[in-house]
C-alpha cells in the first residue's frame, strides 16, 4: 500500500510540505501548475489542495488531487468540506479519490457559501460537525484522516476552552493529524500545543504558515487565524503598507523567524500556504534550517 501522511509523521524529521488552491481559468491551472513543478523538487512530505466553499470547486479539488497522484512524485492531500453534500455524496468523493490513489483526506466542516460568517446549516442528509465527516472516512477505508486548528480559537467558538474540546473531539473520532490556520505568532501556536497535550491529546498539530508579502494578509488576518493580527507586529508592517518592496522583504524576515522558532520548538511540521506562486515559500524555505 502507498504509505500516507499518517505513516510520514512516524519520521522525527519534521514535515514540510505545500497548499496549493484549485484552478478557476485556463491561466490558473497554468499557474498552478508551473508553482507544482518549481516546489516539487523540494521534496516535501505531502501537498494539499483546497475545497471551496459550499463545494463549490470539488470537481475542480478532486481532478487537481488526482492529477498530482498521477503525474508527480508528491503526496496529494484532498481537503473535503461537509457544506451542502448529503453523507452518500461525501462517500462517493472519498471512494473515488480511494480509486485514484489519494490516500489522505483533510476533513473539514467548512464555511457557508457566499458568507463566510453566516449561519451554518446542515445538508438534510449531511453531517452536522467536522468530527462526524472524520468518522464518515475512517469507516470507508484506510485513509489517513486530517482536521484544521485554529491558533488561537475558531471564530464560531465560545472560548478557547470550548474550541480546545471542539478539537479534541475531531482527534478521538479518528484525526491522525491537524494543520492550523494560519500562524502569525508562535506563541499562539505553543499555547494551542500546550492546551491539547494538557487535555490529553497527543495528535500531531502541524503549523500552517504563510509569508505576509502584502497588506491585504493584514487586513484578513483574523479570518485566516481566528485571530487580529499580533500586535507587536502590526505596527511594522503598517510602517511599510505604501512600500510593497519592504513590506514583502518585512514578511520574508517573520516567516524565516516564525518558521525558525517553531522547528526549533518542536513543532511536528510546516505547512505553507501558497496561493499557488512559489518564491516567497522556496526564498523562506532556503534561510531555515529544518532538522535533519
């Protein structure tokens, strides 16, 4: 059998590895496509490709998924989303992307389509939380299964105790794994750490990271973390909003630090989101020093 994730992070070494974004337009998959092959000889542990929400990119999700299980040497993660898909459509895609090789799923509840912050409401004959789609796939066969975290809580979360159990209960029904959303602060990383071991749980967290290059990361920042923005950070990075040149250099110079003290902290892996472009990830990648 194709060894998986799950048999991946048996390896001390840390993992590195890349998100990518389905395509929408012919010059989108061209994109895509050449970031694939400029990041591929890297050698990361494994890639992911994202699900929109509401489904609203699967076919595109599933097809990107399948193609790098076939034509590349990476190890594609499908992301899957329970928005507005009834529990027999959710095997379907989980026995199809079986069938193309893709063993690895990253199970997530997902957004609402068109607001992101607007009422959940489950599929009629759907699930209604993350940790029953993770239950859904560990019953339909042998793929390792992931989840999301959130560094500091879920934005639908009461507190940060309710999101740490949340959490803890997507691991106990099956997880092997979770990446977070986007990491600003390490400290927000290790007090996350630190909640779940002291509740028991000894699942892998991988640190989802990405180079803030350009204010428009500021401004979502608390939507891509669950968190505003550090604030012994955003003053820097306000300082250089009206210079794009030292803003990017600016957020090459964190992500190097934050990578750094992460690997340095332990952290079990580094997940970069790319928005399907490559330089900011390889120019990162090259200043720190992974464990061998």
């Amino acid at each position: 059998m194709s060894q998986t994730l799950r048999d991946r992070l048996t390896d001390p070494r840390p993992t590195i590895s890349f998100e990518f974004m389905p395509p929408k337009t012919a010059a989108d998959e061209e994109r895509l496509w050449t970031t694939i092959r400029a990041l591929e000889p890297l050698d990361p542990s494994f890639v992911s490709v994202t699900y929109g929400a509401g489904g609203s990119t699967r076919d595109h999700t599933i097809g990107v998924t399948e193609q790098i299980a076939r034509e590349t040497s990476l190890l594609p993660v499908a992301h899957l989303t329970a928005v507005d898909h009834s529990v027999t459509e959710l095997s379907a895609i989980v026995a199809r992307l079986a069938d193309a090789g893709v063993t690895d799923l990253l199970a997530l509840r997902g957004d609402p389509p068109g607001d992101v912050g607007g009422e959940w409401v489950k599929h009629p004959e759907g699930v209604e939380y993350a940790s029953d789609l993770v239950e859904l796939i560990v019953r339909g066969g042998d793929q390792s299964v992931g989840v999301a975290a959130f560094p500091y809580k879920h934005p639908r979360s009461e507190s940060v105790e309710s999101d740490t159990r949340w959490f803890v209960e997507k691991c106990h029904a099956g997880a092997d794994y979770a990446i977070t959303q986007m990491v600003f602060d390490a400290e927000d990383y290790l007090r996350l750490r630190d909640r779940v071991a002291a509740a028991g749980c000894d699942t892998p967290i991988i640190a989802g990271l990405m180079p803030v290059t350009t204010w428009g990361t500021v401004a979502r920042s608390e939507q891509l973390s669950g968190a505003p923005f550090p604030p012994h950070l955003l003053s820097q990075y306000d300082a250089a909003r009206d210079d794009p040149a030292a803003l990017r250099a600016l957020g090459i110079t964190h992500a190097v630090e934050l990578a750094q003290r992460l690997l340095d902290e332990g952290a079990p892996g580094l997940h970069f989101i790319t928005m399907n472009f490559a330089k900011a990830t390889r120019e990162v990648l090259g200043q720190v020093s992974v464990p061998a």
